[in-house]
C-alpha cells in the first residue's frame, strides 16, 4: 500500500522519502504520524509486558501470597504478617540465614582480596600474562553445578584430597569439612571463590590499566613503595570497579543454590542449607506456598537494602 | 639490582601457586575421568592414571544412569542445545531492539519502564520463580521446550537490554537524524543500519547467552519437564541420585562434558569474553 502524499507534494511517488516537517499539514498524514508514533512502542511490547507481568506482578503476586495460608495453592485469605512469623521461628530458615552470611562475608571478601591480589600481581608487567590471565578466569565459565561436583570429589574424605596427602606420608592428615556440620559451608566458600576470583580479577585489572601512568612516575620521584601506592593511592581511586564488583558478588551470594545442590545437597542434615534451597524446598517439595513466599520477600528485601544505597550513591555520582 | 631480583621472584612464586590452585581440579577432573575404579580406590587424587583409557567418557556420554533412565548425558546434551539455539537468538533479538527503540526513538513513559526492568535484575529468581509456573501454564507452556525459552528471554532482558542500549548510546544522533531524513522507518534503520553495526556487541551478547544459559540449573530444573532437562539437572542427577558405589571417573567425564560448551567458549573467545563482563557489570 502506497502511503498518501502529502499536500505540498515534496515527496517523490512512494513515499520513500518524507519530510517530518511536513507530514502532518493533512489530516490522512497526521492519522500517519500517530500510527507511526506507535511503532515504537508496539517494538517495546515484549519489554513492558516482560517487566508488568513478570517482574512487577510476580513479584506482588509473591507479597501478596506471603500474607496469605497458602500451601498446595494459592489461597484468598489474609493472615497479616503471620507467615514472617513462622518463618523467623522456623529454625531451618535461622540456619540458612546464619549461613548466607556467613557464606556471604567470607565469599566476597576472600573473593575480593584475591582478585585483586591476582590483578596486582599480574600487572607487574609479567611473561604469560595472557596465559595466567586464562587460567584465573576459566572457572568463571563453568557452572555452578561442574564446579560444586568437582569439588565435591576433591573434598571427599574418603578419596579426594585427605587420602591423597594421608598417602604421601601424612597418616594424621585430617580435612573432612564437607560431612562436618560446623565447617561445610567453608567447603561451599572454597569452591565459590575458586569460580569466582577470577571474575574479580578481570574487572579490577581493566581498572588498573585506566590509571594514569603519571601517577606511578610521581610516586616513583617521591620514592614511595610500590605496594604502599597500591594500598592507599591506587585502591581507594578504584572505588567505582569495587562497587561493580560488590554488587555482582552480592547477587551472586543471594542465588547461591546451585553450588549448594550439587555440592553438598544442604547437608550433612541441614546444616549448608541456604534461603534459596528453602524457599526452592519449600515451595516446590514441602508445598509451603506461602512461608516460600514469605522466605522469597524477605531474601528480596535483603538484596534492595543492601544493594539501594550503592545504586543511589552512583546514579548521584554520575549526575553529578 | 638485588632486591629488584627477589621481588621478581616473589611475583612470579606468587602468579604460579596460585596458577596451581585454580588448575588443580582441571588437572584431576581429567586424570580421574581417564583412571579405572580399582585405580581410583587407591585414594592417589594426583597420579597420572596407569592405563590410559575412555571407558568412562564412553559410559558417561550414552549410558551413566539417572534413577531407571540409563542413556547417559547424551540426552541433555541435545537437550542443551536445543534450550540455547533459540534462547541465544531471541533474548540477543529483543536485547537490541528494546535498546534501540529506547536510545534513539524515545517513546514517553519508556524510560520509566526500562528504569523499572534494571531493578528487576535484582529480583531473586525465588520470588518470581513460582508466579512465574503459573503464568506459563496458563498459557500452555508449562514443561516444554517453548516454556523454557520464554523464561530464559524474561530473566536476560535486563542485561541484554542495558548492553544494546548503552552500544546504540554512543551512536552519533546524526547517523540516526541522516537515515530518518533519508525517509528510513522504524524497522528499516534498526535491520540495515543499526543491526550490522551492532556485530561487536552482537558477539558479547551471544557469548554472555551461550554460557549462561548453558549453565543455568534452577530455571531448567523447573521449567523445561522431564523431555527437556538440560545438561547441568542431568549431570546432577546422574551424580546426586545414583545408589550404590559411585562411579567417580565416570562422574568427572560427565562433569567435563557438561563443562566443555562454556569452557570452548571461553578458550575460543578470549577477550571477548572479558568485554562481556565488564558490560554486563555496568548493571551494577
């Protein structure tokens, strides 16, 4: 179908060009120009229905559920604040709790001085940076699930690790975390921060090379100690690639549940147990609909806390 | 001169044990696949096997068990293969023409819905997880393969989205200005001029997808149903849910199987793979 003309005629025959000026000066091509108005917006639909449906009305469906007695199904009635209160008593839910923080902390910050103890290092303008750089960063591509089976047999008491050094003349040798309820979750830690140091390392290494290289002469004439303009020149002028960083991390450390899974199953018992393999167990297993829902919110309140204060101070940063 | 000296070598001790740490279970992933079980019992993790042999790469690709179903990680290889080509293709699609319709034509009220899109990125999967099953059977998808696909485009909007929008950003507005006077439409710029000049992030976008969605376990555990469960629920299965003796060389074949599309990836693209996550950091 051939568009209308418009009225001064500037268009050649098939409307393949149009002056936007003048589009609008007959009543046929301003019904035109709404049309194409929409466009645009019928290109966005998948976008807003993406974020209507499925972010915003899933996530006040699951507000909504985590009020009421749910279990198999969701139900209409209203029970206040009830669930939250189950939850808090609930002492699996306790656990996980105490162990994401504890997973949490030792992860990122483990995580982060290694990282950038690698991306130090490296920038010291070594041989095989390229190499050492690939071998730092592989893990990050494998999944959640190969790293925590892998070291899973590594761990394994009875034929990873312990049996191995037992063998070299070690009989006392004892690392059994993985089956001791007190320490597994340091093994989920371990696995973690092998698969994601080298993340860290990436993004802190590209931060180094946007640093001046005034700034090393400068410090070179003042006879400052390499490590010594790392620590307090060079580290607190990345803060932007830290704030990247925590926050990757912090999303990272409120989905763990993969690791968990094939690591460990959230044993020995319960005691790796984790928010995500609750609300998952829970939902899903236990048909706890609404404690899972209430479990959900509460990891969700936990993330905007924590995660708010550092996406305001950067939007304020970056109008500023 | 001397103290230069022993700093170096303090540097490079420093890069090769911790080169160590992160090669150590590569090395005895591979070494234990290629061990028999009578090796294996010996508890010797580091030796190199004795007898080269692929039996358990063999047993772990068409017949490792997962409860009755013994056809080995074969089939949620191409189980994997199918749930990736299309949630590849389709997220990287609407990624660029949601950045490209935000960046350049401006609808009122879009920016708004993208700012809303980039806190959705924060949601935990737990909270959508179950809302999300039911809107999926409701319309008909539930545990099927277009159902999975569906999931996967909704959790990668936000990234995919923010990367073309940040790309199409650093456009010149004269380029866009000069194809609209030229008389292009809306979808005439994006396929013949946005589009082909998009190939840089195209490729991040793909690789960012390719091993994400590779590796993704939660959403393919509930999402794609028992036909369709991708590599990384099969290899849990096979390992998790086995009784009786554990076959550990068998166990690591399959984990370094399941691992071998991401790790390809990766060895393949190099740098690019550090672009694309410095780019999809920014989410941050």
């Amino acid at each position: 179908m051939n568009p209308p003309r418009s009225a001064s005629g500037a268009s050649p025959p098939g409307g393949q060009r149009q002056w936007p000026g003048k589009a609008g000066s007959t009543a046929f091509a301003g019904w035109r120009r709404i049309l194409r108005g929409l466009v645009p917006w019928g290109a966005l639909l998948p976008m807003a229905l993406t974020v209507l449906v499925a972010y915003l009305g899933a996530t006040l469906w699951s507000l909504r559920v985590s009020m009421s007695s749910a279990r198999t199904f969701p139900s209409d009635d209203f029970v206040g604040l009830a669930q939250y209160e189950r939850l808090f008593d609930n002492e699996r839910w306790q656990l996980s709790l105490q162990n994401l923080a504890l997973y949490g902390v030792l992860f990122i910050v483990a995580t982060v001085v290694i990282g950038f103890l690698l991306a130090v290092f490296i920038d010291q303008k070594v041989k095989g940076e390229g190499a050492l750089r690939t071998v730092f960063l592989y893990p990050y591509a494998m999944s959640f699930v190969a790293t925590g089976l892998v070291w899973q047999w590594v761990l394994n008491p009875g034929s990873g690790l312990q049996q191995a050094v037992r063998q070299m003349g070690w009989p006392d040798f004892t690392f059994d975390w993985i089956i001791d309820q007190d320490k597994v979750i340091y093994t989920v830690v371990i696995a973690s921060v092998w698969q994601a140091s080298g993340l860290v390392m990436a993004l802190m290494l590209a931060g180094l090379r946007g640093i001046d290289d005034e700034l090393w002469k400068a410090a070179r004439i003042d006879g400052i100690p390499t490590w010594r303009v790392y620590l307090s020149i060079v580290l607190p002028m990345m803060g932007p690639t830290l704030a990247t960083v925590f926050v990757l991390l912090f999303t990272g450390v409120v989905k763990v549940f993969d690791a968990v899974v094939a690591m460990t199953q959230g044993g020995p018992g319960t005691a790796s147990d984790v928010p995500a393999k609750f609300i998952m167990d829970h939902l899903f297993g236990r048909a706890n609909l609404a404690l899972a829902s209430a479990g959900a919110i509460v990891l969700l309140l936990t993330v905007l806390a924590l995660v708010a204060p550092i996406l305001y101070a950067r939007s304020r940063g970056r109008s500023a | 001169m001397k103290p230069r000296h022993v700093g170096r070598i303090g540097v490079y001790t420093f890069l090769a044990f911790a080169a160590l740490f992160f090669l150590a279970p590569l090395y005895i992933m591979v070494v234990t696949s290629l061990k028999s079980m009578d090796e294996i019992r010996l508890g010797q993790l580091f030796a190199l096997p004795q007898h080269f042999n692929l039996d358990a790469w063999r047993t772990a690709w068409s017949e490792a068990c997962t409860g009755v179903d013994c056809g080995g990680v074969r089939v949620g290889f191409w189980n994997s293969v199918a749930i990736v080509v299309p949630s590849t293709v389709l997220p990287i699609g609407i990624g660029a023409l949601n950045g490209y319709a935000l960046s350049f034509w401006k609808p009122r009220g879009a920016d708004a819905l993208f700012a809303v899109l980039m806190l959705g990125a924060f949601i935990p999967v737990q909270v959508m997880i179950y809302p999300l099953v039911k809107v999926v059977a409701a319309i008909g998808l539930f545990s099927s393969l277009p159902g999975i696909v569906l999931v996967h485009i909704v959790f990668s909007m936000p990234v995919m989205t923010l990367l073309f929008r940040n790309y199409y950003a650093a456009v010149p507005a004269e380029l866009f200005k000069a194809a609209r006077i030229d008389g292009g439409g809306f979808w005439r710029i994006f396929v013949q001029l946005m589009l082909p000049m998009s190939t840089p992030m195209l490729i991040v976008a793909a690789i960012m997808q390719i091993t994400g969605v590779w590796n993704d376990y939660v959403l393919g555990l509930v999402f794609a149903g028992r036909d369709n469960l991708p590599m990384t629920v099969q290899l849990n299965n096979v390992i998790n849910t086995t009784t009786g003796e554990r076959l550990y060389n068998v166990n690591m074949a399959a984990t370094i199987l399941t691992s071998m599309v991401p790790l390809a990836v990766y060895f393949v693209s190099g740098r690019w793979f550090v672009r694309g996550i410095a780019a999809g950091a920014v989410k941050g």
